[in-house]
C-alpha cells in the first residue's frame, strides 16, 4: 500500500488491485475516522478527504495503515455481505457488438452469453451521476476503449471497457465499447434514490430477446425531488424579478457533500470565501444560497423590499429608483432596495463571478440536500433565465437571521486578464508519472489561461508541454478540488467545484486550499505560475510517499 498526498486536505492511498481497494473501504466505513469527510473508491485506490481543523495527516495514515494491517492479517477474513441484486434487461443490438466477438475471437451470441452469465458487483462510482463500474463477469472480458472516443453515447448504453461493465445513464461522450441498451433509468431524480445502481449492489443483465427470458422493469418511485426552481414571489410581496440574467447566472451554496456513491460530487460556490461574505454582510447564516453571476450583466427588479449584498469580482454596480434616478451603491456593503429600484451588474474589472446575497435567503428548493448547481452532472436548479421571478426573505427562519454588518473586507488583489497569478500548490499524487524536467516546468512555466475554462475545470496552455515518464494507461482515480491532471497532449486541466468524481489522467499537483478561492476568479487570458508549497509538512514523506514507518 501506498499513501501518496492529493493536495493538502486529502490522500490518495494506492493498493494492488480492486479487491484490496474494496476490502479497505468496508473496513473504512466499520471503523470511520473523524475528521473524514468523503472516501471516494476507485479501481485501485482510495481517495479520503479530510477537514485539516479536525483531524491531521498523520492520523488519516496511521488510520489506513492500521486497518490495511488488521486486514493482512486475517487469514481469511469475513467477506462482506452481500448488497441487493439489481437485474438490467438488455437489448444486445450495440454498434462494437461485432467488433468485441471478433476481438475475443467467438460469436456474438457467445459474446451476449457471456455478459449475461455472471454476476457484476457495484464497485464504485464516477464519470457521471448514476455512472457505476461493476466489476466481475467473464474473465476473458479484457476489452480496450476505442481508439477514438464517440461524442455521443445514447443513455441507457450498456457497454465494457478493460474488465468492467456499466450503463451510461444519460447521454455523454465516452470511449467504452457499447454491446446493447437498457430500457431501465439509471438516473432519476424524481426517484427518492436516484441512482438505480450504487455500489455494493449486486448486478445482472439479462437479455430481453432470448425465448423465454423472465424480467420486470423497476418501478418508478413515488417520492420527487423537488426541481430546485424559485418562480413565485412569496406571499409577503417581496421578490426579485430577473430583467438579464446575464452570461451565467446560478444558484449556489457550499454544495453536497456525501453522494459520491451516487457518482454525485460536491460542487457549490467557486469562491466559498465570496459567498460566505455576501451572506454575512446580510445577516444570513454563512451557508445559505445565494447567486453566482459569470461576467456580469445580471439585472434585478425588486418588488416589496429587499436587502442585497455583492461580493467577488469588482464589478461595477448601478441602483435606480422605480423612475430611473441613480442611487448610491457599492460592493460588500448592503443594499437596502425599495419597491421598483433596478440593480445592474456591469462586466468585471477584476475577477471572474460575484455573488449576490439578500437577507433571509431565496426560497429555492433542495435537489439531494443542496441548493448548488452541478453544470457538468446537471443536478441542481437551472441557471436564471430573463422573466423568472425569484422569492426571497422567507427561507431562513427569522431566529438565524443575525444583524446586517459593514466591516467584510474584501480581497485586495483580484486578478485581470493582464495578471501574472502565483498559486502554490502540493505535488502529487503522481509526480513519478512524469520526467523530472517536467515537474520543473510546471513550476518554472507561465500557463495561460484559455477559453475553454468552465466550472468543471480551468485549461491551460504553456509553450513546452509536460512530458510524461509513463507512456501506459492510469487506472480511474479520485480527483479532488483544485487538482492539476495532465492529459495526453501536455497542457493541464486546473479542476474547479463540477469536477467529475475520478480521472484517468495523471494529476501532478493539486492548489493548496487557502488558493482555491483565488483560482476560481482567475479571467480567461491570464497567466498562472505554481509554487510548491511542501507535501504534509515532512510528517513521515518519502519519495512523496507517506510510510508506515513515518507515522508509526
């Protein structure tokens, strides 16, 4: 076992094989650690996230190394009890049907045979809600992704890839090899549970066209979730009504956390430092929805009467009365609006998304226990569109409200499109992937910041790519917020808030959390620059590795 650091609030902790990785993580969830916020399993690791106030590195560690030993161990150890078996009717009519029976060198009817006469485990989630990797089946089912992927994968595909089986839940790009199609939902959020599939279940495909074969769909549930859409002003009078929703414009909050198992990460706020500001400046507990708007052009009209708060990007701001006169407004200061009054958020003049806060909240209703929304799993409300109107004031209950305050000082250096922007960030977890002259160019390099930057993650552009030490393929693996991943061309992905749950390409580095907040306002143009900021303070780190002996 390996324990290699994903940043400076989570390890990586790598084992041999799936088996392993799976007997851990039930030992895991036996014996939770606290402090450990989130265990993500993947194909051959374990990617835990912890709150550095509450529990420290050498703890989370010496955690793992304890139960990897209990587990080496045991002779033969209790195997874990087996999870409800889900059965998948399929149609196999899928475009590499043929091509998967030449590669294994039998018929297709073998091929369908085969897939259909094992039992699959759930093993761990990612790439997508509802995205489960189900191991097991045929031990010659070793099949390669297509060369080149396909820009669109139906959902409901039913497909394999290296030694995994899985169901595609919606429509996406993928590079598996597709053998048929499912009439069964595997992400439904109108479900009380939405993934249909989670891990530690047991699976079986069936195939809907062999003579006699027996199977019932799964019911659809009867406990909606709500939508997460805000579209009345409440029955006090008191609303915002959007005239421009600008660019983007999104509900958020600190995110949900806890629904990894569902292939749901946490997502939220960019800037959680923003949001927590506007909130505070209004009254309002730290965590309670707000807006996120990208590159201004959000315009509101208040109804009744309402309290503002903006913060993030320097934007400009222009409040009007119901006749048009100027009023005065300013950023981090709170905005008391009259029925009529106008505000206007212009284009920033630094930073990237400023957030609006009002007093007593938007009354917008939870999707899995968040209000935030996930652009890349398509969870959460839907981005404000012109005409909507919005309900605020009535959705945090009057005994949390506390008083309105004018002392939240802002960030002093938002960055522009002309910034040269230092970040410092922890290597690894896999800096042996690359040459050492790589490393040192990630370090020494300015990176430019593109325009295909979005909330799932930030490309870059430098002028020597990175160059690899491996030319192999890296099985899946947790990804955490702020982590650097390195695909085949050189040039990395900075991963932000919508970030999927694992990555198959390697991740050199990852931002320090106390630059999270920053990275999320950096503007499309401008220049970043890493700086290693250490790796677990040398507490047991060898080769970038923390060992059992270093925390024993």
């Amino acid at each position: 076992m390996r324990i290699l650091p994903a940043g400076d609030q989570a390890v990586l902790v790598e084992l041999d094989d799936l088996r392993q990785t799976l007997a851990l993580f039930q030992a895991w969830q036996r014996s939770p650690l606290p402090g450990v916020e989130e265990i993500v399993p993947a194909a051959r690791t374990l990617l835990v996230s912890f709150r550095p106030s509450a529990v420290g590195v050498a703890q989370v560690a010496g955690h793992a190394w304890r139960l990897y030993g209990t587990l080496a161990r045991q002779a033969s150890g209790d195997s874990a009890p087996a999870g409800r078996l889900v059965e998948l009717p399929v149609r196999y009519h899928g475009e590499d049907l043929e091509a998967v029976a030449e590669l294994l060198g039998i018929g297709v009817p073998e091929v369908i045979e085969r897939h259909t006469g094992s039992e699959y485990l759930a093993a761990f989630a990612g790439f997508a809600p509802g995205f489960v990797y189900l191991a097991g089946g045929h031990p010659s089912f070793q099949i390669p992704r297509r060369s080149t992927p396909r820009t669109r994968v139906p959902a409901g595909s039913v497909a394999v890839a290296g030694d995994f089986s899985a169901v595609y839940p919606a429509d996406s790009p993928g590079g598996w090899q597709l053998l048929g199609v499912t009439p069964c939902r595997m992400w439904d959020l109108q479900r009380a549970e939405p993934a249909l599939v989670q891990p530690g279940q047991r699976v079986r495909f069936i195939d809907m066209d062999r003579p006699g074969a027996r199977y019932s769909l799964p019911s659809v549930a009867s406990s909606p979730v709500a939508s997460g859409d805000a579209t009345a002003v409440n029955p006090d009078g008191h609303g915002l009504w959007v005239e421009s929703a600008g660019l983007q414009t999104l509900f958020q909050d600190l995110g949900r956390p806890g629904h990894t198992g569902m292939g749901v990460s946490a997502s939220g706020a960019l800037d959680r430092g923003a949001l927590r500001r506007a909130n505070r400046i209004v009254g309002n507990p730290s965590d309670t929805p707000a807006l996120e708007s990208l590159l201004g052009g959000l315009r509101l009209r208040c109804q009744g009467h309402a309290m503002l708060a903006v913060t993030g990007a320097r934007v400009p701001l222009t409040l009007t009365d119901a006749t048009g006169r100027p009023l005065p407004a300013a950023m981090d200061r709170p905005l008391a609006l009259d029925d009529g009054d106008v505000l206007a958020i212009g284009a920033p003049v630094a930073g990237v998304r400023c957030y609006v806060a009002a007093r007593g909240g938007f009354d917008v209703e939870p999707v899995l226990g968040s209000c935030a929304t996930d652009t890349l799993a398509r969870v959460g409300p839907p981005p404000l569109v012109a005409g909507q109107a919005l309900v605020v004031g009535a959705a945090v209950a009057s005994e949390r409200l506390g008083a309105v305050t004018h002392d939240e000082i802002p960030p002093p250096d938002l960055p522009t499109a002309e910034s040269v922007v230092t970040l410092d960030v922890v290597l690894g977890p896999r800096t042996d992937w690359f040459t050492p002259a790589a490393v040192q160019t990630l370090l020494g390099q300015a990176w430019r910041v593109t325009p295909r930057s979005v909330r799932v993650g930030m490309r870059q552009e430098g002028v020597v790519p990175l160059e690899r030490a491996h030319a192999g393929e890296l099985p899946s693996a947790g990804t955490v917020l702020g982590a650097i991943q390195v695909p085949a061309n050189g040039q990395p992905v900075l991963f932000l808030a919508d970030h999927p749950l694992t990555g198959g390409y390697p991740v050199i580095a990852a931002v320090a959390g106390h630059h999270l907040d920053r990275a999320a306002q950096v503007p499309v143009g401008a220049r970043l620059r890493f700086r290693a900021a250490g790796s677990f303070a040398s507490i047991g780190v060898h080769g970038n590795t923390l060992t059992e002996e270093g925390i024993a």
